[in-house]
C-alpha cells in the first residue's frame, strides 16, 4: 500500500516558502540600533542664549597660596588628553593622573581662558569619552556627574534648571556662563559635599560629555557645570573626527553602572596634584 499523493497545491506552497526563506538569509541586513528613549516628559523648552538678566551666583575665592586638592578628569583622546576643572590644577606644579595601584602618570596642562576647564597631557590615554558641546540644551534634561567625590568613587544625577553667571571674586575673578543643575540622586551611602567632583563629565543620555561640574551648592541643592559657550571652545580641535569613541545610553537606573565602567577603564580618574 502507498502512501496518497500530496495535492499539487502544498507542494507548490513548500517550494515557494523554501524560496522565500533561501532569499531573506541572502538579504543584506542594515538595520540602525535601537532609537534613545523618548525624552522625559517634565523637559521643558529650549534654553535661550545668554544674556545680562540671568541669575547669578557669587563665589569668593581667597587670594592665598595654591592648596593641593584632587579632583575628576575625563580621557578626550587615546593620544593623552583629558579635560578637568580649570581651578583644580590652577596652580598646581606638578599635576598628575592616577592609575590606580598607588600609581600616577604626571600632566601638563593648558589652561582654558575665559573658562573654568584645564586640558591635561599625558603620554598616552585611555579611550576617550565621546563630546558634544550641545546648544540645544531643554530645561528639565536629566544629567550625570561620574568621578570622585571626597576622592572616592562617585556619581550624582542631576536635572537642568537654566542659565546663571558665576561671579568668582578674589583669585582669578571673572563672571562665566554657567548651567545650574537641580541635584536629583547620588550615590547611595555619600553624603556631604561633592568636592572632588570638580572636573567631572556632564553626561547626557547618550552618554556624551556636554560639560564640565565645577562647583557646587550645597544649601541649595545645585551643580554647576561650564555651558556650550565656553565648553565648546576650550576644546574645540582636541577630540578629532576620527577618534574612536562609543557612548552609552545612561538612565537613572544604571548611572551607577555606568559610572563604574568609565572609571574601570580610566576613562574618567582622579586628578592629583603632587608634592614637589
């Protein structure tokens, strides 16, 4: 006995499944990476350009002898340069970059002009930091802040509140443009200040560096951190086009994360000024 014939239709669907199947594994395939999240809702309009009626902030600064202090610096180029806050190696003689293992790797240093940023050189780097000196910045924007504050490992979340002046008086008076960030999240267990923070990237959520964190306000629960005007233009020609560089969506469920792998790879290290 045999078995029945299959009807001609079910053998002409197999052969024409088989085909399509055979041609979609030759298709070349170019989809795109998964779209960033949408922004958060609670972002507002653009911020608008600087102007005389923003609000500002004063900070005295006394005309005393440099004091060796650590702050944050972030890799820029695999050539050895990074960028850090201009007054946490103002000053300094003899900067230097920690490695880790009780080792340091000494800096030069440039500093910017009209701007709280300092670019150091060393002799080699780490991967660099992808940077983004962003003008269309919305009020609300969430930010992080990965480094070392009270010179241990650290991180803060923040959201962008607006445009202010920092008005420094005494040593290295000056007005600057700065972006004031509403502290939203630290990490767990670090209270207190966030010196030692100075220097750090400004992260967005594609994990670019935006900015600078420069100072604080305790009392008031803000960050300040360099804006576009004057971020853009003290590093403008370091990072080139061809620098390999990857970013990393950053949200605040893994800020923490993320921080922890850009200082495990030094991409961002704690800047030290040693003792002559």
């Amino acid at each position: 006995m045999g078995f029945p014939r299959p009807p001609d239709w079910l053998v002409y669907s197999l052969v024409v499944s088989a085909l399509v199947i055979w041609s979609l594994q030759l298709r070349e395939n170019a989809d795109a990476p998964p779209a960033p999240p949408a922004p958060d809702e609670i972002e507002g309009a653009l911020l608008g350009p600087i102007t005389p009626f923003d609000p500002a902030v004063t900070v005295h600064v006394p005309d005393i002898p440099f004091q060796p202090a650590s702050g944050t610096a972030f890799s820029i180029s695999r050539d050895g340069y990074w960028v850090t806050a201009r007054h946490v190696v103002e000053g300094c003689r003899r900067p230097a970059i920690l490695v880790g293992g009780g080792r340091a790797v000494a800096a030069d240093v440039r500093l910017a002009p009209r701007a709280d940023v300092a670019v150091l050189l060393t002799q080699g780097g780490s991967d660099a930091v992808p940077v983004f000196a962003a003008r269309s910045l919305r009020a609300g924007q969430r930010a992080f802040h990965p480094g070392y504050p009270q010179a241990r490992a650290g991180e803060v979340a923040s959201r962008l509140l607006g445009r202010e002046t920092l008005k420094v008086r005494g040593r290295g008076q000056r007005d600057e443009p700065v972006l004031a960030w509403a502290e939203v999240g630290r990490t767990d267990g670090l209270g207190g200040t966030l010196a030692g923070l100075s220097g750090a990237p400004v992260l967005d959520r594609q994990g670019r560096a935006i900015g600078v964190t420069i100072a604080e306000s305790p009392r008031r629960g803000r960050i300040y951190t360099t804006s576009p005007d004057t971020f853009g233009p003290a590093i403008r020609g370091v990072q080139k086009a061809d620098e390999p560089v990857t970013g990393r969506i950053v949200t605040v469920d893994n800020y923490g994360l993320v921080a922890d792998d850009l200082r495990r790879e030094l991409r961002v290290a704690q800047v030290v000024c040693l003792s002559a």
